[in-house]
C-alpha cells in the first residue's frame, strides 16, 4: 500500500508567445473511481507563485482529454481572457512528451485510488456472460490494479488472475495465467505461457494446457509466485 499520493504536483513552464518565461505551479487531479476509463486528467494551475498566494489562491482548471490529445474545456475560457491564454498556450506546446507524461500521472493516480478506495462501496460492471459461468480477470474489473510481477529462473513473468463471479456457483476455483515477459517490450500482445486452474481452499492445482514435456513447472512458478518481493 502506498503511504502518500504519487506525485501528483509540478509545474508547467511557457516557452513561447506572450506567455513565454512564466510558469504555472499546477496540481494533477483525476477521478477516484477505480473501475473509470475516463482518460481525463484535471490540471488545476494556479496563477500566482507559492510564496505569493493569497488564502485562496486563484486558478485555472485544464481539463486534459488524453484520448484526443486536447484540451476540452478551452472553449469555455473565452470569457476569462487570462485563462484562455494559458491554455491556448499549454495546447500548442503540448507534444508527444507531454501528453505521455500527463498519461504517467493519470496511471499512477488511477492506480493509487484503485489501492486505497473501499472496494466493497464501488460499483463494479460484470461482463453479461458471467451468469453463464463465464471467469472474470480481476484487471478486467479493476483496469488499473498493479500488476503482479515476479522473477522465475533469472526471467520477469506476470500474473493474470480469473474468477467465477456467479454468486450461484459454489465453485472454488481461479484460473492463473503465467505469462513470461519478453525482454524486448512491444512485440505484440502478451500471451500466457501457462495456465492452470488453482483449487484456492486445498491449494490443488491442475494444467489446463495439455503439454506433455512443458519447459515450467506450474509448482515451481507457484513458489517462485508466493516468494516475496523486495521493496
């Protein structure tokens, strides 16, 4: 568990326009809804400089749309001429980088909120199919959970975990799915290298591929699995 938010304060510096040399302390705010997809970072910017601030400092609020790469709410400024200029100033100075950044506080954020919310007061969508037996991936319910690495023989691998949700069904099962990370990162979507179905009240566990001479032990990658991981 995280003790304190992730850093969700900076600054943003101007570099060109009537703007240019000014910098905007801002604090990054997103939506605490762990199971949101909302790709929406809020940049709150004050005008003033820390130590000028008056008790209630102004500001100007940015709505970031990280899916389009805009600023959404910067037609709504036209009324406040300061505020329309810095943002007419952060969207032409937004590129790549900054929209990459902006995305990196949005996981960490999302992810912060996702460890620190009540889960039993959330309210979680299932897919139609789960009255039907079908297995959920809890970072399908939860898109922004950490994911859950270990090493196993000197090599990086993740977990992907899938339960039976139908409150009917008195099925003790999960499915885990052990997929081995290459070392080279993006080369397609990962697959798992071996899944098995994992009896959680008797520990019984069972190869749902059918391999006969499989390169991994589903018992050495549950040890390796349950060691712990150093922080």
């Amino acid at each position: 568990m995280l003790s304190t938010t992730p850093s969700n304060q900076g600054e943003l510096l101007i570099q060109q326009g009537e703007l240019a040399g000014r910098r905007y302390p801002y604090e990054a705010i997103v939506c605490q809804n762990p199971t949101c997809r909302c790709e929406h970072v809020t940049l709150k910017c004050f005008l003033e400089t820390p130590a000028a601030r008056p008790p209630a400092p102004v500001s100007v609020c940015l709505e970031m749309d990280l899916e389009r790469r805009e600023i959404s709410n910067i037609e709504e400024r036209k009324g406040n001429p300061t505020a329309r200029a810095l943002a007419q100033a952060v969207a032409a100075e937004s590129g790549q980088e900054q929209w990459d950044q902006l995305r990196r506080i949005y996981w960490e954020l999302k992810q912060y909120w996702t460890e620190h919310s009540d889960l039993e007061q959330v309210e979680v969508s299932f897919p139609p199919d789960v009255l039907a037996g079908a297995m959920v991936g809890y970072y399908g319910v939860f898109p922004f959970a950490r994911r859950l690495e270990f090493t196993h023989e000197q090599e990086s691998w993740v977990l992907d975990d899938q339960y039976c949700c139908n409150p009917k069904c008195p099925c003790q099962e999960a499915v885990l799915s052990f997929i081995r990370l290459p070392e080279e990162a993006g080369r397609g979507p990962l697959q798992p290298t071996l899944s098995i179905s994992y009896r959680y009240r008797d520990g019984k566990v069972s190869r749902l591929e059918a391999e006969k001479n499989p390169r991994y032990s589903e018992q050495a990658l549950l040890e390796s699995l349950k060691k712990p991981v150093p922080t």
